[in-house]
C-alpha cells in the first residue's frame, strides 16, 4: 500500500540530524501504525549524506511516502528547518516529534481521533537509557516488545510511576492525562496541531537555538487562543538516548529571554518565524 496525496489525512514531522540509526528504528515505528493515512516529512538540519542515502533506502521499505526537507549545517538551527517543514507539509494537521523518538503502534491513530479545532496535543515520551536504546532491532520494533514493560523491565528498567505511559489504557490512561501536574505544552518530541494554527502565529522563532523552542511555538498558540489537550499517557513514543552537544547556557539564557517576552506582551506572531 502507497500513500496518495490525496489519502493523506496528516503528516508527521520527523527532526533528525547525522543519527542514522536512530531515525532507522523511528521510520521502523511509524511503519507500524494501525492508522496508514500519513506522510513523514524529515526536517534535517544538515546532515551528512548518509542520511539521504537511509531515506532513500527506507522509501522503498515502507508504505508512506518519505519527504527529505534537508539545508546546509549552520550549526544548531532547528527551529529554521521546522519552518521549512510545516510549509512542505501536504495535509491540514501535523504531528511533530524527532528522530529519536519510536512511536507506539496507535500513535499517530491516537492524535488523529483526538485533533479539534481550537486545539493543539500535547504528548509524552519514555526515556530510555542507552544500553536499551541499542538493543532495540526491528523485530521488538515490529512486535512491539519496546512498549512492553515486562521486556523492558527483563533489560533492567527500574519500576517507576513513569512506567504508567506504557502500562496505562482505556480509562486509566484518560484519569493520567487528567490528573498530571506536567502542563500541556507544546513539546518538539510529541505534540500536534492544525497547520493554520502554527501559520497564523508564523511557525518557529529562528533566533531561538536549543532550549525550549517548542514552548515558546505553544506559548503563541495559547496568545492566540488556541487552548491545549493533555495526552501524555495515550499518545505513546520511547525517547533513545542520545548526548547533547548543542546545550550551552547562552542559548538556554537567550531562549529564556525571548520566551519572557513572548509571555510578558502576549505575543502572537514572531517577525523571524516562516514569514520573514
């Protein structure tokens, strides 16, 4: 089964950036969901070719159509490249979420039924340490085993409350989502909105680097009157490890001032956002 333009009901953007064998077992996730009607869009801040030579690899194994957003490496900028995303998105609603993120079999099934105007999603991930992150082979991807906690508990995952993302269905999943002190915010690895949404507040500020970019997109939203939906125990994604070079204090300090700004004017619309 291939995907047709017009069979797309939403598309998924994907960041990556030179992990190949991250986004390896991220494309192996989404070619496992029970709700087929979606595009991934990569958004790639500049990787090396091997990233496009996976892609091309990948487009020819899996059953929804693959599109490469690539630019040049000018350092961490990905707020830039998800603007390019969200424009080469071909359907009304997106999901966001990065290459290192696998979803669960009902992930994109779960923001579908549960997208409505006026709102955006907010989910939830499960972190995982790197021994089990390598572990991870298309097969546990294919049967799910990544999901299952007992599985996960046999590689030596401790028992923790966070475990309820995994274990939580139906009823109990809903009371979690209900009840849990972590504000619904916009989060660059699991969250979904409609694509006018992120237009009418002109996508991402490109002055901001690592540290809380997605926020301050969400922190617009709810400016506009967009209001949030808490998911964090239904919509389901493993979160591998990975070290993060790009943190320094001065982008964190100069994304926290910006964000300030944002909330103390309750701005709607960044001048450095998809419409320059």
């Amino acid at each position: 089964m291939t995907n047709t333009p017009e069979d797309l009901k939403i598309s998924v953007i994907v960041s990556t950036y030179n992990a190949e064998e991250w986004l390896k077992k991220v494309l192996w996730g989404f070619n496992q969901q029970t709700f087929k009607n979606f595009e991934v869009v990569i958004a790639d801040d500049g990787s090396k070719p091997a990233t496009k030579e996976l892609l091309d690899q990948m487009s020819k194994e899996v059953f929804y159509p693959i599109v490469h957003v690539w630019q040049e490496d000018d350092g961490f900028q990905k707020s830039r490249i998800l603007n390019k995303a969200v424009v080469a998105c071909r359907t009304d609603y997106i999901i966001m979420t990065d290459g290192d993120c696998i979803p669960r079999e009902d992930f994109v099934h779960v923001h579908y039924i549960n997208k409505e105007p006026g709102y955006f999603i907010s989910g939830g991930y499960y972190m995982l340490p790197m021994n089990i992150s390598k572990l991870i082979s298309l097969d546990d991807i294919e049967q799910q085993r990544c999901f299952d906690i007992h599985w996960l508990k046999e590689k030596g995952i401790p028992k923790t409350f966070k475990n309820n993302k995994l274990t939580a269905s139906g009823l109990i999943s809903k009371v979690l989502n209900w009840v849990t002190p972590t504000n619904a915010s916009w989060n660059g690895h699991n969250s979904s909105g409609w694509k006018q949404d992120i237009l009418n507040v002109n996508g991402f500020d490109e002055r901001m680097q690592y540290g809380g970019q997605d926020r301050e997109l969400g922190e617009r939203l709810f400016n506009f009157g967009i209001k949030s939906k808490q998911l964090r125990y239904s919509a389901v994604c493993v979160h591998l490890d990975h070290k993060r070079g790009y943190k320094t204090p001065e982008s964190i300090a100069k994304n926290q001032g910006i964000r300030k700004k944002t909330k103390k004017e309750k701005r709607v619309w960044t001048f450095y956002g998809i419409t320059k």
